[in-house]
C-alpha cells in the first residue's frame, strides 16, 4: 500500500514538475504559429503592392495597418489561449474552498491532462480531503452524538452520577450506585465516614468556591439489614462547578475485588475472633486468681512473670475487640451508650490496665486529669478501649524508658483529652493515612505488628461520641493524639432525644449494668 | 450469705468463678446445661444468677424470658448476662429490657465480676 501511495505521488510530481515545460512548448508553438500569420498577410501585401504598383502606396499603408492591427488582436487571442488553464485552475481552487462538488468539472480539457495541471488540481484536492477528513473525526471525537454517549457510560463499568444544585441526581448510569426510586443525595448507595459525605462536601463548597475536586476511597455501599446485599467498595472522585446545570458530578469506580479480600478477611478474623475469647476468659480470670490468692508471697521475678502474662492477654483482648468493634461498626451495628460522665470515671476504668501494660515495658506513663472538669456524654467502655488503644500506640513507637503523659483540660464547649509520647513521631505523609482502615506505617509494617485497625475503630467511636480525634507530629521527637468531647451540657439537649442516650444504663467493661436509681 | 447461681457449660470459665466467689464468701451452684440451670434457678432462692448466652438443651435468652415471667422467681434476684458472643442491637436491647447486666466474660476478671456484684447488691 505504502509503496503503491508513494510510486502514485511521484507520477503526480512528476507530472506537476512538467506543467512549465508544456506552458513554455504551448506558448512556443502558438507565437511562431501567430507570427508567421502575420509574416504571410504581410507578404500578401507586399506581393499584392508589387503587382500594382499604382496602388502599392495604399496598399502599402492598409497592410501596416492590417499587420499591425492583426498583431494586437493575434496577441490578445495567445495570451488569453496561454493564460486560459491558469483561470480554469483558480475556478476550481474556489471552488474546492467552497466545497463544491463539481469542481473537477472545469479540468476535463485534453491539455490540462497532459500538460499536468490536472495533477496540479488533484493535488489540491487531496490536500482538501485529507483536511476534512481529519476535521470529521475531531468532529467525532469532540462532539459524539447523545445516544453514543448514553450508550457508551450504560457499557463502562464505571458509574456516573451527575447532581444540580439542589443535590437531585439528574442522571446517573447503571453502574453507578444509586438505590432505585431515589432522586436526590439519599439515593447514593455509599456509605460514607461520618459526616465526610459528598453532600457535606457540596454544602461546604457553596458560596466558596468555584470549582473543586476531590476523592473518597475505600467507600463501600450501604448493607441492608438482612445482611443479603452483596457487598462493594468504590473509589469515589467528585467534581464541583459551581453555577453549572451538571453542578456535582461523580464518577465511581469499583474496586470491590481488592478491597473486598481484606473485608472477607476481617469477617473471618471476626468469627474467629469471638471463639478466642473462651480462652481468653479462662488465661485472664486465672492468671487474676494466681495475683489475687499470691500476690504477697510473690518473689518479685514471679510478679513480673504474671504481670507480663496479664500484660500480654489483654492487649490479646483489646486487639480482640478492636476486630469485632470494627465489623460492626463496618456493619453499622456498633453503637455507643452515652450518659453524663466525668473523664476521671474513663481513665479510671483503665489506668491500672494501662499503667501495668507502659510499666512492664519499660515506660512510665502518667495520667494527669483534673477533678473539675465539666461532664462529657460518654460510652465509658469505648471510650476506654480507645484510651487503651491510644497508650498501647504510644508505648509501640516510643523508646524504652519514654514517658507517656495522658492529660485532659476543657476549652469552651469541649473536653480535651490527650496522649503525649516522645517517641520516633512520624513524617506528614503517614500523619494523613493515619485513619484509614488497614493502613500499617513502614515502620508497622517492618516490624509486623499492628493490625491497621486500632486508631481507625478509635476514631469511629469518638466520632460516635460526637468528638473528633487529631494529631500532632513531629519526626524523631514523637506525637500528641487529642480526643476532643463536646461537653454533655452542650449538647444534653440532642442527646436525650436520641437513642443512644441512656441514664438507665451503665456501660462496663464491653457491657453495661442497669442503674437502679442511684448512680454508680 | 449472698446467694450466687453459675449457668455456665464451660467448665474451666465455670469453675474460675466458683472458686474466687467461693473465696470471696459467697454461696455458689454451679450448672452446666440450660434444663438443669432453670431448674434450679426454680428450686432454690438466689440472689444473683449469672447466665451465660450459649447454652446446651436451652438457650441463656430463653432460660431469662422464662424466669422473669412474673411468679417465676423471686423479684429480687438479679440476672446477669455472661457472655463472649456480642450481639446485634436488637437482640442486645431485648435482652436489655429484661436483663439486670450484660457483661462480655473476656472483658472481666473474677474480682471485676465480685466488684460488679457488690455494686449491685
């Protein structure tokens, strides 16, 4: 093909190379031609003046009038016969300009195939429709028809949703995950974070901004409540422009496959998780049994060795129950019981736990909160388990003999409560990856220990708690976790209309005990 | 002397808690299967039952909705639910509304469960 293409464009070269030389033969032929006409009248003349020599003045002036005349009108028919194939080739360069069809029309003319200019024309021509087919496809390509498009996003696996300005979804396509019979931002079918959800993102932007992207990962759909829905998990990238009809579009690309192998994983652990406790149960009430009937007659050597097994079965139970707390808060099945409590009470309920844990390796840990703090709205269980995770996280990255300081202070409508170690801390990268389920430091993950999961289920059940949990790091000189609580006197209103309130019940150790009237 | 009933099938987690009651001064009636545990929860007086979830012949959620029918067992007696098997909301906030406790077993030692029992008393 190639070969043939290029042999064709030499014969059309050459040809178009030739069209002087057949101008210059052309116009030869026809200035000799017209010349001797002239030359022969002239001679007629002059043989006529000859001949009658009576009239050989007259005729004399009569033919340099002819001759001369004929000359003008032989001149003008040449260049005009010379002249013609140039006005025929600038008909038809307009007319290709102008897209009209017929324009070979004018190029039939036997010379103006063999003299070259045919291939002139051609040429042109070829250049046109090389042009015009380019600008057809860019045609295509930027503006397809609505019915390809439709049938182009109804083919991807990737969802679109588009939303307007009042968040109703206007379009979506059928890999997008919407609930069926939704037209509004209920309708997503993602369960998102907290109030980390697109329509709190939207709102956020209102009036601010322009224009704005961002993205979600890991967000799985919203579990029905038979548990029969098949789970998936998507990325989710939204983009924000305001003012526009399309204003929020999303685009969601599922990835349940990766994502979906850690989640089985976890529900198996979960499973399993809960026949290890039996065991548990029996290693931690024994190993209390031995401390509490020996404790006085232990050497010291002894009391360390049953320390270090209480040490070491409980946080056994704390990664436990940091397993199962995370599949059912991934199963939204994790609720918190709040009920006016004093923080004193929270560490109270683990400061022997986790003294014994920072002491027996090596750390000394102080525990620092004032009597007179104002009452927070807590789950004492879960805000100890997360208390507990917090400690056990600073003892992992802190040096043997570190000190680890948990303080709480008050700041307006908030408790603050904090979890100080001098440690290694960490480089900003990690600080922003901190939360997020599965999610194991390089430093974890070299040392393999953590399951990803314990600060991710810490600030779920703060963020239950209507709190959010924050830190601050820096690398080589260690880190500072910070609960903060809205205080129970701001928001005691809220709360005693919502269900998880509870002045019945008395949270205890994963459990709760009912009140019966005096507080406890 | 403050009367404690175990319905409990694992032996070790059974015989853990009868020992430090024991120690701490309380009678103690241990019972390993759901049929013979309401029976005696029936038969005899207590002051305290703990009851575990997961439970041979009948299960701790039904043994509690048959002891809390009214003339069943003296008002007074407090039931406490033992169990290492967290439950969804629903069946937690059934057993909420009847039950006196509900404790997970890996989360309390022994001496935790005698200070739980002396708050209650």
């Amino acid at each position: 093909m190639a070969v043939d293409k290029d042999k064709a464009v030499e014969t059309q070269v050459t040809k178009i190379q030739g069209y002087w030389s057949a101008v210059v033969g052309r116009a030869a032929k026809l200035v000799i031609a017209s010349q001797l006409f002239i030359v022969l009248i002239a001679i007629i003349f002059m043989v006529l003046a000859i001949n009658t020599p009576e009239d050989s003045d007259m005729l004399g002036t009569v033919g340099v009038g002819v001759v001369i005349a004929l000359e003008v009108l032989v001149q003008t028919v040449v260049i005009y016969v010379l002249l013609s194939p140039e006005k025929r080739l600038f008909d038809f360069i307009s007319k290709v300009a102008l897209n009209q069809d017929d324009n070979l029309v004018t190029l039939n003319h036997r010379w103006d195939e063999t003299s070259g200019l045919k291939a002139i024309a051609t040429f042109i021509q070829d250049i046109k429709n090389t042009s015009a087919a380019a600008a057809a496809a860019a045609e295509v390509t930027s503006r397809p028809s609505v019915d390809y498009l439709l049938g182009a996003f109804e083919t991807t696996s990737v969802g679109f949703i588009i939303m307007d300005s009042d968040l109703n979804i206007t379009y979506h396509n059928s890999a997008a995950p919407v609930l069926d019979g939704y037209n509004n931002e209920s309708g997503l079918d993602l369960l998102f974070d907290g109030e980390d959800t697109v329509s709190d993102w939207v709102k956020s932007l209102k009036d601010k901004a322009v224009k704005a992207d961002r993205s979600w990962t890991r967000v799985s759909n919203i579990p029905d409540d038979n548990q029969d829905k098949e789970r998936k998990y998507y990325d989710v990238i939204a983009s924000f422009a305001s003012g526009n009809e399309a204003e929020t579009v999303l685009v969601t690309v599922d990835h349940s496959e990766d994502y979906g192998q850690d989640e089985d994983d976890l529900q198996l652990i979960a499973f399993a998780a809960h026949e290890l406790r039996g065991p548990v149960t029996v290693i931690r009430g024994y190993v209390d049994i031995l401390l509490d009937e020996m404790g006085d007659s232990l050497d010291p050597e002894d009391k360390q060795l049953l320390d270090r097994l209480t040490v070491s079965v409980n946080r056994l139970s704390s990664y436990i129950n940091n397993i199962l707390n995370t599949s059912r808060y991934d199963q939204r099945h994790l609720q918190v019981t709040l009920s006016p409590q004093n923080i004193k009470t929270v560490t109270n309920s683990i400061d022997d736990d986790v003294a014994l844990r920072a002491n027996s390796q090596g750390r000394l840990l102080t525990i620092n909160v004032p009597d007179d703090l104002p009452l927070v709205a807590a789950d004492i269980s879960g805000l100890g388990e997360v208390l507990t995770n917090l400690v056990d996280n600073a003892i992992k990255y802190s040096r043997e003999g570190g000190s680890i300081e948990v303080a709480a202070s008050t700041k307006g409508d908030t408790v603050n409560i904090s979890i100080t170690d001098h440690g290694i801390g960490m480089p900003a990268s990690v600080v922003n990856n901190l939360f997020k389920k599965f999610y194991r430091s390089y430093r974890s993950r070299g040392s393999a220990t953590g399951t990803g999961i314990g600060l991710y289920i810490s600030k779920a059940i703060v963020e239950q708690h209507g709190g959010s949990l924050s830190v601050r790091s820096r690398e080589g000189e260690g880190s500072t976790f910070t609960i903060t609580l809205p205080t129970y006197d701001s928001i005691k209103d809220k709360l005693k209309t919502s269900s998880n309130f509870s002045e019945q019940v008395v949270r205890e150790s994963s459990g709760w005990i009912k009140n019966h009237g005096t507080r406890v | 002397m403050t009367k404690v009933l175990c319905i409990e099938d694992d032996r070790f987690i059974g015989e853990m808690y009868e020992r430090s009651l024991k120690k701490a001064g309380y009678e103690f009636d241990l019972r390993a299967d759901g049929d013979e545990g309401l029976q005696a929860a029936m038969a005899n007086y207590y002051d305290f039952i703990l009851l575990d979830l997961m439970l041979p012949n009948k299960k701790g959620d039904e043994i509690l909705t048959e002891l809390k029918k009214p003339g069943t067992i003296d008002p007074k007696t407090k039931i406490i639910m033992l169990t290492n098997f967290q439950q969804d909301d629903a069946a937690r906030m059934s057993l909420e509304n009847v039950a006196d406790a509900y404790l997970i077993k890996a989360d309390i030692t022994p001496r935790r469960l005698i200070s739980i029992i002396e708050r209650m008393s």
